[in-house]
C-alpha cells in the first residue's frame, strides 16, 4: 500500500502551478505510522512532496511508478 500526500493542498504557498511541477518528490519507506508521520510533516514544512510505503514491497512499487528524487528509509 502506498500512501501519497501532497502537502501544498493542505498548506498553500505562493507558487504558480508551472512551479508546482518542480517540486522534488520524497519516498518514505517506513513501517511506523508514528515515525512516518513525523518525516512528513517536518519535509512539508520544508515544501517536499512526500509519499510513504508501510513495507519494502510497496516501497519498491512506488519507486518504479512514482519515480522519486530521494528516498528515506
């Protein structure tokens, strides 16, 4: 299962939609909510885009679909 958050739906900033598209995308693979849930608020803050996987199995499936810039495990 993978969990994807897009957090400038949730906190706006001031960018263009053209801007939007350069926003670099950040794949947490981790199996605690709690802990998850910590990453993706401190990057949002930071303005990444985020998505978790719970297990290493949808980590690897959303790292061919989603193609991200970095990810944390």
């Amino acid at each position: 299962m993978v969990l994807r958050y897009n957090f400038y739906m949730t906190e706006p900033t001031p960018q263009t939609s053209s801007q939007n598209t350069n926003l670099k995308k950040i794949l947490i693979v981790e199996d605690d909510v709690f802990l998850s849930s910590l990453l993706k608020n401190r990057l949002a803050k930071d303005g990444f885009e985020t998505f978790a996987a719970l297990d290493g199995e949808s980590g690897l499936e959303a790292l061919r679909n989603e193609k991200p810039d970095l990810v944390l495990l």
